[in-house]
C-alpha cells in the first residue's frame, strides 16, 4: 500500500508540475506576466486558506518569523514566479522546463554558502556536469532561434537562484511550519501585491484576455500550485527527499514532449543529447553526503542506502 501510494503521488507531481510549463506559456499569451501571476495566486489562495481552517492550521508563522512571512511573500512567490512567467515570453516551455530543473544543483549551492553543509567528489561533479550541460543547451537553443533569447534565459535563472537562496534561508532560520502555513497567506499576500502592481504597471485590457489563458492561470493556481505542491510534500514525507527530489529529472521531459504535441516545436537533436548529461548531473548532485559515505564503507552496496534520507 505504501509503494502504491508513493507511485501515485510520483506521478501526479510528475505530471502536475511537466504541464504547468506548457499552462504558463499559454496564460501569458494574452494576459501580462505580473497581472498573470497575481491572479495565479489569488486563485490558490482561496484552497490554501480553506484547508488550513478546516485542518486548524496556523496562517500565521511563528512569533519573530512573521517579518521573514513577509519577505518570503515577495522574493520566494512574487518576484520568481512573475520571472518564471516573464520569461516565457522570449523562452520555449521546454527550455524552461530545463532549466528549472537544476533546482536541486541551486540548492546544493546554497546550502555549501549559506549553512556551509558538507559536500562530496560526486556531488561537485554533478554540478560541473549539469552546469556545462545548461550551458551549452542555452547556446545551441540561441543559435537556432528556439526560445532561446537572453532576456527570458536570465529572468528563470534569477528565478532559480532566489528560489533556493530562500529555501536555504528557511532552513537556516529553522522555519519549520507546514507546507499550508508557508504557502496560504503569502500566496494572498503576494496576489494582492502583483495584482494592484499589473494593474498599475501593465494596463492590461480585461476584454482582450482569452478563455485558454483564464483557464490556464486558474490551473496553475487552483491545482498545480495547490494540488500539486501537497502531493510534492506527501512525497516527500512517504518517500524521503532523495526519491522525491527524482522528479526534477522527470518533469523537463514531459514539459518538452507536450510542447512539441501541442505547439509542433522541438529543441535540436544535440540539446536533445546534453539533456542526458544535464540530468545526469543533477542525480549526481541529488546523493546525499550520509548516504554517499554508507555506500564506500559498504562491502557488497546495497541500493537502499542511496534511496534512504
């Protein structure tokens, strides 16, 4: 039962998190990034504040972290996720699929600068390797023309890196609330924020906005950013960081074939061979140090000690 259950809510962050890629490019189509990620969180907020009534769960973080409730409102949700969505504008959702999924490389690093964690051979490798991967995957990609312009490149990238620096800073500040209380009122907070800033900023023409786009925020919002972000910490819980983390190797490929079944568009042949090294990468920097260390000490490996966290 427990495999099953693991299985399951593989799949479904898998396949949550491989489409929100293609819902992003779409909702941008006729709706401005800020206004656009605005309403993508003021249709979560809504779940997330229900569910924390409903299961007594506190919308607000502890005494002293209430300042960093704040901060997390505006550089973990509103700046990154208005990048991840600007940046689609001039980048393919495949591409930023790819480069989305070197998460787990970000976080290493800044978990070596920031709590100066321990790391091992395997894990630097795994960085050097999936960084020259990306690397070269985003020159190919802007020498071909396909949604690889400069502008959408370092926007996800920035996005990145703030993602991980403050889910670093989480851990540093031993933030440990639930995944409800870290996600409700700072999905409302920064809706409201990105909202009233599109609306000033942007202008944006309700009249012009398409059904595909509305319904596409309202995805992202209401299931990928609700639904799919639960069944991540479920995941995490049944299976352990490591196994969970496995879906950041995942995802990139189903957000590249839906987009060439949907828009006919596809990465060239050698992007197509460095997503092997790339992933490689990432697994490799995945590993943690404990379990690495089990693993050499071991006579005969035993897999269960890299599976383990």
């Amino acid at each position: 039962m427990q495999k099953t259950a693991v299985v399951i809510l593989f799949l479904i962050v898998t396949l949550t998190w491989g489409t929100t890629w293609l819902a992003m490019q779409i909702a941008v189509q006729t709706v401005p990034p800020l206004f656009a990620t605005g309403m993508r969180f003021i249709f979560a907020a809504p779940f997330l504040i229900t569910i924390a009534y409903a299961t007594k769960t506190p919308l607000l973080f502890p005494s002293g972290q209430r300042l960093f409730q704040v901060i997390i409102s505006i550089f973990y949700f509103s700046i990154p996720f208005t990048l991840m969505i600007y940046g689609e504008k001039y980048v393919s959702s495949g591409l930023a699929s790819v480069i989305f999924s070197t998460m787990p490389v970000a976080v290493m690093v800044a978990s070596v600068l920031i709590l100066r964690t321990q790391t091992n051979a395997l894990q630097i490798a795994g960085l050097a390797l999936s960084t020259i991967a990306l690397t070269c995957m985003i020159f190919n990609e802007s020498k071909s023309g396909y949604g690889g312009q400069w502008l959408g490149v370092l926007a996800l990238i920035t996005a990145v890196i703030m993602h991980s620096i403050l889910y670093t800073c989480c851990k540093k500040r031993s933030c440990n609330v639930s995944v409800i209380t870290f996600n409700a009122l700072p999905c409302l907070l920064a809706g409201i924020l990105l909202i009233i800033t599109g609306w000033v900023s942007e202008k944006p023409d309700l009249h012009s906005f398409s059904a595909s786009s509305i319904l596409a925020t309202f995805y992202l919002g209401a299931f990928a950013g609700v639904f799919g972000i639960l069944s991540y910490f479920a995941l995490q819980k049944k299976a352990g960081a490591f196994k969970a983390s496995l879906v950041f190797l995942i995802f990139p490929v189903i957000a590249l074939f839906l987009e060439n079944k949907v828009y006919g568009n596809s990465i060239s042949l050698s992007s197509l061979f460095l997503i092997i090294p790339l992933l490689t990468g990432i697994l490799l920097s995945l590993i943690p140090v404990k379990n690495l260390d089990s693993l050499l000490k071991s006579d005969s490996p035993d897999t269960k000690s890299i599976e383990s966290e």
